[in-house]
C-alpha cells in the first residue's frame, strides 16, 4: 500500500518535505548504533540522509563534568543545549530542502538532565532557570521532529554496555545516576507523545550489525506511514 500511495502522490505532483528523526535513550541504550544504521537506510532509499552525532571527544567539559558535576553541569548544560540547536537548526533547514536527517538525541530531550541534575541538587534553582529561559527564546520557532525513536533500556543493561565500552569519561558514573535518567527520561516521552509520533524500542536485546539494520528499516517502514498520512487524507484514501 505504502509503495502504491507514493507512486500516485509522485503522479499528481505531491512534494513533501525530508523528515527529521530523533533518537533517545538513557546513556549506553544505543542510540549511535541506531543513528548510524537508520542514517544509512534512508540514504540507501532516498538518496541522502545527514546524521547529526553526540559531541563527544570534541566536548571540552564532559570529563570535567563527570569528574566534578557540581562545578561543570551548568556549563555541561548550556554547551549541550547550544549544539543540540544548532543541530535541530541545520535539520530543519534540510528538511525544507527535501533531505532527511537522523539525531543522535535532541534539543527537547536535554531538558530530562537538566530535571534530574536539579532533583539531585547538583544545579541550584537559579542556573535552572537561567537555562529554562535561554532554552524557551531559542526554541520559540523550532520545529518537533517527525518522529522520536525511544530506546527503553535498563539502568542494568545501560551501565553494562558502559563498562564494556570503557570510555576513560564514563568509568564512574554509578548506576543511581542511570536509574534517574531513565525515570526523567520515561516522563519525558509520556509528556512529548503530545506533540509528535514516538516509537518506543525494548533495547535490553544486544543485537549484531545485521539486527541493527533490520531494526533501522522497520523504524524506517514506519515512518513511511506516518509521512504519507496527511497525504493520504487530502486523497481521501
């Protein structure tokens, strides 16, 4: 049905525009892998697909942060969130030039750090809101994502995968730390399902690079319904 939809949408002269995804989940949930895999499959389909990526090795706070997250997590916060848009900023401007774009987290989903680093009293009230009112004035005309991938995994799972990695940064992060992302995280997703479609994957699978593919194209085939829904109620379909 999908294929026979876009053939008469490309007959009677139907655009639409590229599609920008995000996807989200704990710390060692596998977003990157999913990223990559999904970036490569709407290429392979369409042509092109840019992938935006975690500024790691090129983030000159993260092992401060991880070290000392009282004195760097408001400086960890505001360089994110500076990214995070810039990012969300380039996708849109390719979407409206037909060319989808994959997200490695996203400019919504930092606020879920910044709730529990508040919780946790390492950010006071104040730099909260200082980062709440920057973050209102840059996002006023951002637009949501198409669709939000959401990688449900296990605080256990998460810290796991962490310690197999074995990133120098991420050594110590106890697994307290996961626990309240995943709960910040878990309220986040019921909030943003308002706002735009989410797909919600069990991550708890370690699957092989074959796995991984087949999981980015049924994101993928998913997606394809959701961009031809408008389409096919201005058809009458």
């Amino acid at each position: 049905m999908v294929d026979d939809l876009k053939e008469s949408c490309l007959s009677r002269g139907i655009q639409r525009c590229g599609c920008h995804i995000c996807v989200l989940g704990a710390i060692g949930s596998g977003k990157t892998s999913i990223t990559k895999a999904l970036q490569q499959v709407i290429a392979n389909e369409e042509g092109d697909c840019r992938g935006f990526y975690e500024p790691v090795e090129e983030n000159p706070l993260l092992a401060k942060y991880y070290k000392d997250p009282h004195r760097y997590a408001f400086s960890m916060q505001i360089y994110m969130l500076n990214r995070r848009y810039e990012q969300q900023m380039l996708a849109q401007d390719l979407a409206l030039a037909g060319i989808s774009s994959v997200q490695d987290s996203s400019v919504f989903g930092d606020s879920c750090f910044v709730e529990m680093l508040k919780k946790d009293g390492i950010m006071s009230q104040e730099e909260v809101d200082v980062y709440s009112d920057l973050f209102l004035n840059m996002t006023r005309n951002v637009m949501y994502p198409t669709l939000v991938v959401y990688l449900n995994c296990t605080p256990e799972k998460a810290l796991e995968r962490i310690k197999k990695r074995n990133r120098d940064c991420e050594t110590n992060i106890p697994i307290e730390y996961l626990s309240n992302l995943k709960a910040e995280l878990d309220d986040f997703i019921d909030d943003f399902q308002k706002y735009t479609f989410i797909k919600e994957i069990n991550a708890n699978i370690d699957l092989d690079d074959e796995g991984i593919m087949r999981e980015a194209m049924e994101i993928y085939n998913d997606l394809q319904i959701l961009r031809l829904k408008p389409i096919i109620s201005r058809m009458g379909v």
